[in-house]
C-alpha cells in the first residue's frame, strides 16, 4: 500500500458525568479542552476535545459524555489502554501531583522499557503517562496546575486488546502501511512514520474474555491522513481488500472514514485539516458551545438537553 498512516490522530473514548470528565482532563492531567461540542449522530450528548494548544494531531482525547452510563469491561476487541508523553524527569513531579489529588496510581515499565505511572480516570479508562526523551511537542501549558516543563505533551500509544495478535497485525502492516517493531511476551508493537511518540500502537494477543464497550473505555482510535485525497486514496485502498468501509463524513474538524479491524477494535481515518480554529479563535478554543451549520436550526433544542459543565471547575 502506498499510503501509509503518520502518526495516531485522536482517541475517543465514553464518559459517565461531563463536569467530572472536565474535571479531570482539564485539572488532573492538564489538557486543554479545545472544542465544546456534540455528538453529530446523537446531539443531545456532548462531544468534549481535549488536547494542546491548538488541538494538534496525536495530541487529542475525546469523549462522549453519557450519564448515568454503565461501566464498561476491558477485553478483547478493545483499546484498553491509552498513554501520554510525558518528560521522564516529570514522573516524579506526576507521582506527587496524583498523591495531593488522592488518585490511585501504580509505576512500571512498557514494552520498550519507558518508566511510566498508570492511572485510570473517574469512569475507570485505563490511561498511562510515559516518560520520554526528545518528544518537542509543547504541549498545553496554559493550565495552572501543571508546570510547562512537566505538561502532558500528547498522545505516545495505543494499546489494542485481541484473542490472536496476527490477524490484526496483518491489516496494520500490509493494509494500515505500520512497521512492525518487535514482539515479547504476547505483545506486538507498530510504529507509524519515525516511530516517535504518537505513532505507536500495541497488540497484546491471547486475551480471552470480550471486552464490553461502555463508560470508561474507548469507542475507536483514529489514524491521521494529511489532507482529503490522501484519505480517499485510504478509502479506496481498503475497499479493494474487501474491508467494509463508511462513506466520507464530516466532522467540521476533519472529514472520516471508519472500519473494524479483525479483532472487532473500531479504527478511523482523519484528515489533519480543516482543524479546530475553524469556527472559533485560537485563543477561544474551548469556551463555547459550537455546533456545525446543520444543527445550528436546533441550537435551543440541543442546549436545552446538555447537562451544564464549567471548564474552571475544582477537582471534586
């Protein structure tokens, strides 16, 4: 295949409360929430973006707040864990910063043998924050309660749960265009362009009992594509291997595509562009309530069912 992915795009994932889910991405791990705005296919929920500055590619974490959803189950058929860069000086700073908040955590290394802290959210989501060297992304230091020098700086990896790590690793290399890095113990790792931090996803084979899609778990990772054509010629290029494949959609941010993986994990392609100051300055990213042309008709309706949230509220 002669598109290759050049890194992870975003993560979406399913929350129980919103104002808990701010809570935690904004104060906790110091995100920046970049867009307020709803799910296009159900638009009484809401759909919050969290990520840098400008909500950059490989930096972003969504969610689809649901409350009073039930708690999912990690598994097979599953991304049932999602990591951060972080510098590897900051993991003491983390520790501490976890401990002040009461947030149970544990330490321990990845399969490149990384030092990281593993935590989970308020909704239980597995979450990991890896520590690195030579990541330059910036990150969001507009945020308090993280110093600059130990902010989240993005996305590094995925990690994919299956019953047999091989039919997935046939489409990530010979349809996805991933390298594939090496294997120990039941886990595969593929790269993405130069392998750096947000580029990275890993397969941990031999899990037998299916995960259950829910609160606190992912609902699909996206791969990015630079531009329109490039995704079609994606698009095209899975069609013609037979994969089930959705029409483009727009997304106001990017335009997708979506697909399953052998192991039933939900993937999508996205492009780079048109990106979040689309509709709103840099410096507002994140304060209001956005909507895409085609459901601005029902803005009273659909503000009238989203449960309030305030992105200055304390960690409760």
């Amino acid at each position: 295949m002669n598109v290759n992915p050049h890194g992870i795009h975003h993560v979406t994932a399913i929350a129980g409360d919103p104002q808990r889910n701010v809570d935690f991405y904004t104060k906790v791990l110091g995100l920046r929430l970049v867009k307020q705005t709803v799910n296009f296919d159900a638009p009484h929920v809401w759909h919050l973006y969290y990520g840098d500055e400008k909500g950059s590619p490989a930096s972003i974490l969504t969610f689809f707040p649901w409350p009073g959803v039930a708690r999912g189950k990690d598994g097979a058929g599953l991304t049932t864990a999602t990591s951060f860069s972080v510098p590897n000086q900051s993991l003491g700073f983390w520790g501490s910063h976890l401990d002040s908040l009461s947030i149970e955590y544990s330490r321990g290394l990845d399969s490149e043998s990384n030092e990281l802290i593993e935590l989970r959210d308020f909704d239980g989501m597995r979450l990991q924050l890896v520590g690195t060297s030579g990541d330059g992304r910036s990150g969001w230091d507009g945020v308090g309660s993280i110093p600059a020098e130990h902010a989240v700086k993005g996305l590094h990896s995925v990690e994919l749960s299956e019953s047999a790590i091989d039919p997935t690793a046939a489409m990530l290399e010979d349809l996805l265009g991933m390298n594939y890095t090496s294997e120990a113990a039941g886990r595969a790792n593929f790269s993405m362009g130069a392998g750096e931090s947000g580029a990275k996803v890993e397969v941990i084979g031999g899990v037998k009992d299916r995960g259950l899609q829910a609160g606190g778990t992912v609902h699909h990772v996206a791969f990015s594509a630079p531009d329109l054509p490039t995704m079609e010629l994606w698009q095209q290029e899975l069609l013609s291997r037979g994969v089930s494949v959705t029409q483009i959609m727009d997304r106001q941010y990017f335009k997708s595509i979506y697909f399953r993986e052998p192991g039933g994990v939900l993937f999508e392609i996205a492009t780079d562009d048109p990106g979040f100051a689309t509709d709103e300055p840099l410096l507002e990213l994140g304060k209001k309530l956005k909507l895409p042309p085609w459901l601005e008709p029902s803005r009273a309706q659909i503000e009238a069912s989203l449960p309030p949230i305030k992105v200055d509220a304390d960690v409760k």
